[in-house]
C-alpha cells in the first residue's frame, strides 16, 4: 500500500482525461464541468511549472493526442482537433440519441478512437443503458456497441487483442475480444470490485498488463491482475472522488490522479505517486509509427 501526493492545486470541478506527453515534458487533463483542457508542463526533476488551460466550451469528457501534433477533445457531441497553430477544428460532430456526453475515450494501436457516451443528468429517464461505445477514425464512426449506462475507462491487452474496458455500475471490469480493429466479441467480467470499496472509474493498464482503476467514491486506486482478478496494490489518495489515472513522469514510473470536487466544494486536486512500473504503450489519433 502506499499513498498518493499532492502534485498541483486545479481545484477542478470534475477533473479527469488525464494524459501524458513525454515529448512535451507535460500532463494533460480535463475538467469536465468547466469545459477545459489543462496542460500541467514540469521541469526536468519532476517539479509542475506552468499550466496553460485550453477552453472547449462545453463538457469535455476525454482528450487523445493527434498523430499530426495538438489534441482531440471529446467535448459533448462533437471531436474537437485543437491544432499545433493553435486553432481549433471539428472532425466529427454527432447527434446523440438523447440528452448524452462524450465520457472517456483513448486510442488503439491502430489509431482509432474509442470513446463512450453517457447521460449528462443520471436522473433522466432513459440514462440505463442509453450510452454506448463507439469506435471512431478519421472522423467517422466505424462501429456503435449501445447498451452502456456510464462507459468509463479502457485499455488494452499488450498485443492489442483484448479491450478492457468499464461499465461504471455494472461493478466490474468487463473484457472482450477484439478482431478486425474494432469488432468486439465474448464480454466477459474478468475483475470486480466490492461496493463498499467505491465504483470503478477510470483505468490505465501498466507495462505487465495489469490494471490500475480508479475508484470513484473509494478514495483509492487499486492495482489488478486482469487474467486472475486478483488485487495487488493499493494507492490511498486524500480525496474521496478519485475519477481517472495515468502513467508519466520523467522516467515514466509515475501515476498520475485527478479527482472531484466533494459535496462541500473541497478536492478537485491532482495527485501522483511513485509504482515502480511503467505505462503500457499509448497511441495517436490516426496513425502511430
């Protein structure tokens, strides 16, 4: 067991999306409710320096990184590409079968997108299982899986042909099959995680094909063998609303957290940790070398 530090003060709303570019020395995240995009940049000792913040004008659920420089930014219904220059260009914008968001999304080896929707008010009617999965390239959607309540974090296997992937209520981290890029087949439950422990959120898979999942409501993120579903570390994290997690870091042994603001206003902060492992491979919307 150990336990997380605070890194940097955002104070966000909703902070989650997080990201690591080794080229830019640099932590992207998002902060759903404001509709932003912070870049954390840190020195060459791991100390954060400036961060520039990117608005997107609506909720942003996800961020990945272009092949050709820059971010996509699944901001409510649409895929905004905010370019190297600067500017910002829409590559898809969908019409939501409802009063749905883009949630969190990441890239195959492949450089497709993948990225969930779910209901922006819980409380709506329709908000069970009216999100979906989507499969996205070059701003076309090349496959829909429906069903989805609150699709949260993904990741793969480290040849690719499996996707883990969660389900936010369902308690546990489901797995598939994956053939032909992006046809998913075989759902299987493969980790569960106890209620009392929180609810899985967001999920990053390390360089041994493990999982770490954030739990929402736990306070914690919990290190996964996804092939035995056992539990084999634990990060304690001062915050209760504990959303999203990522590898990055100078040497790339670092977990990075963001949280949420509690019922009372306080949190929202960004936190790391040192595992002793490293992140598994991270890929480019439309294309990877």
């Amino acid at each position: 067991m150990m336990t997380a530090a605070c890194v940097y003060r955002p104070e966000c709303v909703l902070g989650e999306g997080c990201a690591w570019s080794g080229s830019e020395r640099s932590l992207y995240f998002t902060d759903i409710e404001r509709g932003m995009v912070h870049r954390l940049e840190f020195n060459e000792i791991g100390t954060p320096g400036r961060d520039t913040v990117y608005p997107q004008q609506a909720q942003t659920g996800s961020l990945v990184f272009h092949h050709a420089g820059g971010f996509v930014a699944a901001v409510t219904d649409h895929l905004i590409w905010n370019c190297p220059d600067g500017t910002q260009r829409v590559l898809l914008r969908q019409k939501h079968p409802g009063p749905l968001r883009y949630n969190d999304g990441k890239c195959d080896r492949h450089g497709n997108l993948w990225v969930g929707t779910m209901a922006i008010d819980q409380g709506w009617s329709g908000a069970s299982g009216g999100g979906s999965l989507y499969c996205i390239r070059d701003g076309q959607i090349l496959a829909e899986y429906p069903g989805y309540t609150i699709p949260n974090g993904l990741d793969w296997s480290g040849d690719g042909s499996v996707l883990y992937h969660i389900d936010t209520p369902r308690q546990c981290v489901d797995a598939y099959t994956v053939t032909n890029q992006f046809t998913l087949s075989n759902r299987r439950s493969v980790i569960t995680v106890p209620k009392e422990d929180g609810s899985p959120d967001g999920m990053c898979a390390d360089e041994n094909g493990n999982l770490w999942i954030a739990l929402w409501g736990g306070g914690k993120v919990v290190c996964c063998d996804p092939v035995s579903g056992k539990q084999l570390e634990e990060v304690l994290v001062p915050e209760p609303y504990v959303s999203c997690c990522c590898f990055g870091g100078i040497d790339g042994q670092e977990l990075f957290i963001t949280t949420a603001k509690d019922e009372n206003g306080a949190g929202g902060q960004l936190y790391r940790a040192r595992v002793g492992v490293r992140g598994g491979r991270r890929y480019l919307y439309g294309g990877n070398p």
